[in-house]
C-alpha cells in the first residue's frame, strides 16, 4: 500500500506543478495578448484640439432676414425637398456660381497677368457640391475653403520642387500623383475632405505651373464668391450650410449657457485614450428624433437625408388624423 502511494503523490506533485507552469504560461500568454496594439483603431481628431477655441456662431442674435440666409434655422428643422425641386436649384446654382468665378476672374488683372486661366476645372465639380449636395459634409463652408488652400499650397510647392529638377521636370504625373496624394492625406486629418480639391492639387503640379503661388489668391476668391451665391440661392428653399465649422460643441462649455448653443452643438466627445482616439466610434448616444403630430424634431448631430425626412413626416401627418 505504501510503496504505490508513493509514486502517486509524486505523479500528483509533478503534475500539479506541470499545471502550474501551464497556468502561469497561458497567463502570460494572455497578458501579452491583451497589451498588443491594434493600429488599425488609431485615430486622431483635430476638432478635439481646435473645438474648445472657436466660439460658438452669432446667428441667433442676429435679425432672423439675415440668419436665415446664413443656414440657422433655430428651432425650425428643414423639411424635406422632392428632387425636382433640387434639380431646379441645381441648374440656377451651378450656373450663377460657376458664370460667376469666371467673369470675376477675367476683370482682375493681377490673375491675367500671370496667365490665370478662364476658370480652374475643380470649380466644376465644387459647383455640383455646393448646389446640389448641400447636406454633404463635403460641401460645408469649412471643408469647401480650407481643402483648396492646402490643395493650392500643396500643389504648387510639389510643382516649385519637381521644377528644380530637369529630370523629374519631366514627370509631371509623379507630380500631379504626389501632391493630389498629400492633399487627400491632410484633408483628413483636419477633417476637410472635399473632393475637388483633389482636382486642384492635380492641375496645380501638372497644367498650372505658370501661374505659380498665385493659384491660392484665385482658389480663395472663387471659393469665396461660390459660397456667396450658395448662401443666397440655397436658402431661399434648402438651407445651406448645415454647419460653418462643426456639428460639434465648440467654445468652452463651461463659459456656453446651454440656451444659447447653436446648429454647432453636439454631445460631449468622450476622454481620449493615450493614442488619441475617442472610447466610443461614434456620437450616437444623445441623438434624438421626436415626432409629433404635424412636427418633427431632430438632434442638429444626426444627419438625415431626403427619404429619412419625408417618411418621418409622413409619420407625423398620420398622428394628425
């Protein structure tokens, strides 16, 4: 009896101790598992930084004639528009905007004199943004300015340095991929997206080269004098823009009485974690929809399309009866 319990607390002992260095291997395992980083999740946001210095927008303040053409709507949400009627205002938009652009360029002889074309091609496909795809993010006031002065900026040094060299002078489509690349690149990191801006960066290094710096004067002026007709044309139906800077907080909100927050209001963003992404994907949490009979009300965060609004009307129509 004593000699076979031997051997068994022994063989229990080892592999007892077997079980432990297993253990404590799968927890290290795991450990280190747990401390591996997805880098596919990194995500930096800019407004984070930038937010809490812009101040919030005086529209409210501001007779309502004047507001209302400048997209603030207050507490009057947007009803929803039937293609026709964007189709109209499409075809008078685009042409006022892009006629304008043009015949403003033509009459200032600074941009004549350093061989300023008729009008730069991504005014063509801005046009179709800014008359037609007003809700777009693409097409808010910020994204339409700041995307063509890094896309000028951006084109035209990548063209001054391609020029340096009389052999790669001689690739301009290496030039015209680079910079329309590092356009694309810094448009998302200062969440300015907006595509044609891709098409300016692309002429700037390619098509432009003798019109040099002084492509950013003539992008800002006719992103200037667009924006201006958008304003005029698209608020007599639609509303342009849905936001100037952000459909997020901005301005401190300890110093923003919660009554005076505007269309530029959101939810707070959640604390960021030590590679600057936010512990949520989304703002979803305080977005809202109410309905009530013959109105609709919805959070100025949560982004509705055409349909979306038409069947919450219809909704609202039906709680009528």
């Amino acid at each position: 009896m004593t000699a076979d319990a031997t051997p068994t607390g022994g063989a229990a002992r080892t592999h007892s101790h077997s079980s432990r260095r297993s253990s404590s291997h799968s927890h290290n395992h795991g450990h280190h598992r747990r401390r591996s980083i997805d880098f596919s999740r990194w995500h930096f946001d800019i407004d984070s930084v930038l937010n809490p210095f812009v101040p919030p927008p005086p529209w409210h303040w501001m007779p309502r004639p004047v507001s209302h053409f400048l997209g603030y709507r207050g507490e009057h949400p947007q009803k929803a528009m039937g293609n026709l009627v964007i189709a109209f205002w499409s075809l008078i938009g685009v042409f006022c905007g892009v006629l304008l652009v043009a015949e403003v360029s033509l009459h200032v002889p600074a941009f004549q004199n350093h061989n300023a074309p008729l009008i730069v091609g991504s005014f063509g496909a801005a046009a179709v943004l800014e008359f037609c795809a007003v809700e777009s993010p693409f097409a808010q006031p910020r994204n339409a300015l700041f995307s063509q002065l890094i896309a000028s900026v951006i084109g035209v040094a990548i063209a001054k340095l391609f020029a340096l060299n009389p052999s790669a002078q001689n690739k301009p489509e290496l030039a015209g991929s680079l910079s329309c690349a590092i356009t694309t690149t810094l448009m998302v990191l200062t969440n300015t997206v907006h595509p044609p801006a891709g098409a300016t960066a692309l002429l700037a290094a390619t098509e432009l080269h003798d019109v040099g710096w002084w492509l950013i004067p003539i992008m800002l002026l006719g992103v200037a004098l667009m924006l201006t007709v958008a304003l005029i044309l698209n608020n007599i139906q639609r509303r342009f823009p849905v936001y100037w800077w952000t459909p997020h907080h901005v301005g401190r909100a300890k110093m923003q009485p919660k009554e005076s927050q505007d269309i530029e209001s959101a939810p707070e963003v959640k604390p960021e974690n030590e590679f600057g992404s936010s512990e949520s994907d989304d703002y979803s949490e305080d977005m809202q929809v109410i309905i009530r009979p013959g109105k609709v009300e919805w959070s100025d965060n949560l982004w509705l399309n055409a349909d979306e609004k038409e069947v919450l009307e219809r909704i609202s129509e039906r709680m009528k009866e």
